[in-house]
C-alpha cells in the first residue's frame, strides 16, 4: 500500500477509532502544523507523517503496538521518534509517528548505591542527568545534543560523546530494556514470556547465518522501546 492508495487512506482514516476501542489514551493527532513539525530532524530529509500518537506509558505503547500489529493496520509504517536531533533522518517516516518524549519522560527509580536508574526513554539526557546530580551520579555518555536527544533515540543510535573514552558510549551504559509488542512488554532483565518465544527462535537462527541478520532480527523485534531502560551510572568526580 502506498500513502496515495484509497486502500492505505481509508485505513489510516479508520485507526483512531480502533486505537481508542483498545483503550489508547495518548494523544491523537493529525494537525498539519504538528505533521509539519514531526516531518523533520537534523537531517537534510523531509518526509510528511501521517498520524502522531503520543502514548502516556509503557502499557499506552503496547496498546498501540497490538492495534498496529493487526490487519489491516500492520500495513501501516510505524516509527518511534525522540528527540528528532538524529542527522540521517531515522525519525522520519510516512504513517505513525510515536512520539515518545510528550509523555513518557520520568526518571522511575534511582539507586546511587548501585549505580543504576530506571527511566523511561522519552527523558531529556540533560533533564535526567540534572535530577541524578542530587545523588551524586550521572548518566555518561555525553552527546552535543544533550539539551534535546532522549535516552530513547540514545540507546536507538548507540550515542555517544564527550568522556565517551573514559565512560563508554550507550551501549556500554545500558543495563537492560523493555520491549513493547502487541501481546506485552519483553523485559531483557527477566525471563522471556511463552509469547516471546518464536520471535526469540528467529532471532537466534538469524544469529546462527550471521551478525547482521542477527541484527536486522533484533531491530525488527525492537518496535518501539516503550517500557523502561535500566541506565548504570557513573560517580560525580569533585572538581580540581
Ligand atoms: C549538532 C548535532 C550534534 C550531535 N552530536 C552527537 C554526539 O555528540 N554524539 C552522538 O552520538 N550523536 C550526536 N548527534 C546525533 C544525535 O543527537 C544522536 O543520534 C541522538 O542519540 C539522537 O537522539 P534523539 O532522541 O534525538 O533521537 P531521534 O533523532 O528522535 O531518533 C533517532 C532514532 O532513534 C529511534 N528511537 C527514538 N526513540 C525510540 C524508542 N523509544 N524506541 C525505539 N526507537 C527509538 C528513532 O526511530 C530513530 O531511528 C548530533 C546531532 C546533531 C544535529
């Protein structure tokens, strides 16, 4: 189905009502001026959304994954966007956009003592480090986009930044996430659910034909990030 299709317009015209039947309850929205400026990023590229979904929580992200999951809205070209400072356009897409810094952007839970934080990943990297520094710890890797990028789109393009040598770049920083499918949030800290279980299958096989398959599997399981990301955290050095 393509954008111009009657089939692709009539069905995107009939979501709304299926999202909200589903006990959606995040925004919901297809104003122009906010199309407009979901339509672009730091890149050179423009590409006009047709739906903005702003969900309030991770379970508001799996009520939407499992509308969207379904014939005929699984037609539907989704993307989540943080952010929207990535310079290649990764945000950017026809279809829905899942706007996932509105809402879902609290510091959960934070252990200074352990060293780790749970948050959800619409959080601003400089509004969560500014609530950590009370603690004394901080989230390392520094991007120039410290201001905007959230930790979503950072654990999406592996950020990183100033420090990054002494502290380590996203990934290295990354404790665990949580998942959003239709049938429920996949938690990489704890046992895989009975339905999990044939998308983790087709992922090892694909590890088994290589690395990049095994990559295109995982980032193809990876739909939206939509439940928590568990950050560990570095100490506050004292100044000189
Ligand atoms: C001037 C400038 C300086 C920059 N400096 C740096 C730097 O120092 N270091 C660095 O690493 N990068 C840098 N970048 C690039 C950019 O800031 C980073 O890639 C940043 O991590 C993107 O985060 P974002 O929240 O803006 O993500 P977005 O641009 O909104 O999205 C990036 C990708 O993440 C995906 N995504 C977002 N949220 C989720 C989610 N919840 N679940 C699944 N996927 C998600 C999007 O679909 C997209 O594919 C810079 C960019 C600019 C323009």
């Amino acid at each position: 189905m393509t954008a111009e299709d009657p089939a692709f317009r009539q069905t995107l015209s009939r979501l709304p009502a299926a999202l909200k039947d589903a006990g959606f309850r995040g925004g919901i929205e297809r104003d122009s001026a906010l199309r407009a400026a979901m339509s672009t990023d730091n890149s050179v590229y423009r590409i006009l959304p047709d739906l903005i979904l702003a969900p309030m929580d991770a379970a508001d992200v799996v009520t939407a994954m499992s509308v969207l999951e379904t014939p005929p809205f699984d037609a539907i070209p989704l993307t989540a966007r943080g952010g929207g400072t990535g310079t290649n356009g990764q945000s950017l897409n026809r279809g829905v956009i899942l706007d996932m810094r509105r809402h879902m952007h609290r510091l959960i839970a934070v252990d200074p003592e352990g060293q780790w934080a749970d948050v959800e990943p619409g959080i601003v990297l400089d509004d969560l480090n500014a609530q950590l520094r009370p603690h004394g710890v901080f989230f390392a890797p520094e991007t120039s986009t410290s201001t905007r990028c959230v930790v979503g789109g950072m654990v999406s393009t592996d950020a990183s930044g100033k420090g990054s040598r002494i502290y380590g770049k996203t990934s290295d920083n990354l404790l665990g996430v949580e998942i959003a499918r239709g049938q429920g949030l996949l938690d990489s800290l704890a046992p895989a659910p009975d339905w999990a279980q044939p998308m983790l299958a087709a992922a090892e096989t694909a590890a088994r034909a290589g690395r990049d398959a095994f990559m295109l599997a995982v980032f193809a399981a990876m739909a939206a990030l939509g439940g928590i990301a568990a950050l560990g955290l570095d100490e506050v050095q004292s100044g000189p």
